[in-house]
DNA sequence: GTAGGCCCGACTGTTACCTCA
DNA sequence: CCTGAGGTAACAGTCGGGCCT
C-alpha cells in the first residue's frame, strides 16, 4: 500500500524528519508515510508534552512521537489519569490536512481526538469488554453508552453544580472532575463531555419550555384583545343611542381605594387627578395596583353621579 | 427485517477569560 | 501598565451509534 502526505516543499524526501528525528521540531509536523505493511502517523509534537509516554502501538523519541495506525491507538493513559488533559483548540489547525484522511479515524486535532478516542477504546476495553471485532477493528467508533449508576451520580452532581466548578479555578475544577472520574470509572474527558452535553439540553429544554409558555401568554392576550375590541365596539354602539346626558367626552373613572369613590381623570376633574397621581412614584404605582378604571359608556354600572376628586390621604 | 425518529456520547470550531513573559 | 501568546473552560453546532417503534 502506496500512501504518502507530505506538508514540506521536498518532495523526493517528504519525511526527512524521521530521519533526523532529534532535529528541529518547534513547529507542529505531521508526516503520513506508507508501505506495504503499515501506515505509520507521525507528529512532531516538540518537548512540551512531557507527559507523553511510551505505550503499545506508540513509539516515542525524545521531540517527537510515532503512532502505529495499526495497534490500537490507546496512548497517553498516564495523561489522562493525571488529568492534565491535552486539550488544546489551538492545535487543531496544525492538523487539518488529516482531517479528510482520517475522518474515520482521528477526524481531526492531535489532542483533543486522540484523548476523544483514546476514550472509546479504552471504555470499550475496560468497561464494557471488547468483542472479537472490535479487537480486530480497534479503529471503529464505539458507542459508549454510561451505565444507569454513572448516570445518576452524573445527575446528582449537575444538581449540585451544573458546571464542574462555578468558580473559575482551574485546579479545583481538575480535580472535581477527576474525582468524578475515578468514582465512575471514567475518563475525566468524558466527565466534561457529559457536562457540556448536559448543560446544552437543559438549556435546550429551558427554551423549549419558555417557548411554550410564551406562546400560552400570546394565546390569552390575543383572546383578551378580542374580547375587549368586542367591548369596544358594543360600546360605540350603546354611546351613539343613549341620550344627551350621557354623550359626554369619553373619559375614564378611577375608583379611590380608601373611599372607593370614582374619581374622572379627564375633563374638570383632570388637574387634581393628576396631580394626585403624579405626586410620586409610589402613588402611582400604588393606585395602578389597587384602582378599577371603569368606562363610563354603560350607564348601569353608574348609578350615582360623578364622582367628585378625593385627594390622596396623604394630602389631607 | 428495516426505515425513521429520538437520545445521547463525542467531536469541532469559536469565544472569553486568565496567566505569564 | 500594555500587549501578545498560550492554555483552559464553556458553548453552539454537528455527527453518528444505539435503541425503540
């Protein structure tokens, strides 16, 4: 098998770093190379990544790390379990040109998809026994599935916290999520994945909920519009056929809460009204809360006649 | 048996924030 | 003090395997 990808400009010698494997490694390289055999992933990942070690399947050098595409990828172990967890969007760029080759495989970032698969193998391995096939097509994703135990401590922790730590101390948050890990036997990475993913569907169900309720809230103010416009118009309807006394200016009445007088806000009465009511802020508030504002167009409801202004207790 | 929908674990890319030189 | 680089967590969006109907 002919497979080869080299990212330099020599291309009679795409992988001249392997051959000087001590040189120079500042940048992230990325080297395919193929023969008959294997298919071998090299990156050069420089010195500061000392918590890389030697594994199966991984050769290391001292600035530069192998991985045999044809043993099982289960590398960095130590890493992870120690938490300090490669992670890093900032190397993904230097890897994208695997992305396409690789989809299947490491779609693509050294770090964060080696942890990301590394825990899928891993899982499949320790938790939930691999099968034949997986052992001979260790590469296939795995569905993890946590078990109903992991699940609910995973639960019980979100009602508690529904981030790893409020508090944005780094040290505190590892360590939160390694000892979630190692109580559920599980990789820290996975910890965090659960919590993003948990934190994205309670709020996606958060929505969804004030969504519906937004839309009950649309429903009844739509139908109280049209209740009232109805009003309205039966309104209109009595004003033009009562007699004189009553075709006066439309105006509102207010009904003072301690005397439970009605009291005009327009016409004559205006000027005290409002004054009344303008004092202050609380007064208004106050009386917005408490007071009736009635229509005078239905003379029924009106039996006395107008009212006369009652200032505010406070003024007298 | 299988097609389709849903759930959920995992991944990618981006952003904000922090630390440090 | 300011600034840029690097690291980290969180987020939005997406993929894809597993399960159920």
């Amino acid at each position: 098998m002919e497979l080869a990808l080299s990212l330099g400009g020599d291309t009679q010698k795409p992988f001249s770093f392997l051959e000087k494997s001590t040189n120079n490694s500042s940048s992230h390289e990325e080297l395919l190379t193929g023969s008959n055999k294997d298919i071998r992933f090299c990156m050069g990942l420089g010195k500061s990544n000392p918590n890389i070690a030697a594994e199966p399947g991984l050769t290391n050098g001292p600035e530069r790390m192998v991985l045999d595409m044809n043993r099982r990828p289960i590398i960095l172990a130590e890493e992870a379990e120690e938490g300090t967890d490669l992670s890093s969007p900032n190397s993904n760029s230097a890897v994208s040109s695997f992305q396409m080759e690789f989809s299947s495989i490491y779609r693509s970032g050294i770090s964060r998809s080696l942890i990301g698969k590394r825990d899928h193998f891993e899982a499949g391995n320790t938790e939930r026994g691999v099968s034949d096939e997986d052992e001979n097509n260790g590469l296939a994703r795995k569905k993890l599935r946590l078990t109903k135990e992991q699940s609910a401590f995973l639960e019980e922790s979100f009602k508690e916290h529904n981030t790893l730590n409020p508090e944005k101390n780094f040290n505190i948050l590892q360590k939160q999520k390694l000892a979630l890990a190692k109580q559920l036997n599980l990789r820290p990475r996975q910890v965090e994945v659960w919590f993003q993913n948990r934190r994205a569907r309670t709020k996606l169900k958060q929505t969804e909920l004030d969504c519906e309720y937004l839309k009950r809230c649309c429903e009844k103010l739509t139908e109280e519009n049209r209740r009232l416009q109805k009003e309205l118009q039966e309104l209109r309807a009595l004003k033009s056929s009562q007699p004189f006394y009553m075709q006066l200016p439309a105006t509102t009445l207010t009904m003072c809460p301690s005397c439970e007088r009605v009291a005009t806000t327009a016409a004559t009465a205006v000027p005290t009204a409002a004054a009344a009511t303008t004092t202050s802020a609380t007064a208004t508030a106050n009386a917005a809360a408490t007071n009736t504002t009635l229509s005078l167009a239905k003379p029924n409801l009106f039996p006395f006649p107008p009212a006369q202004i009652h200032p505010p207790q406070a003024a007298s």
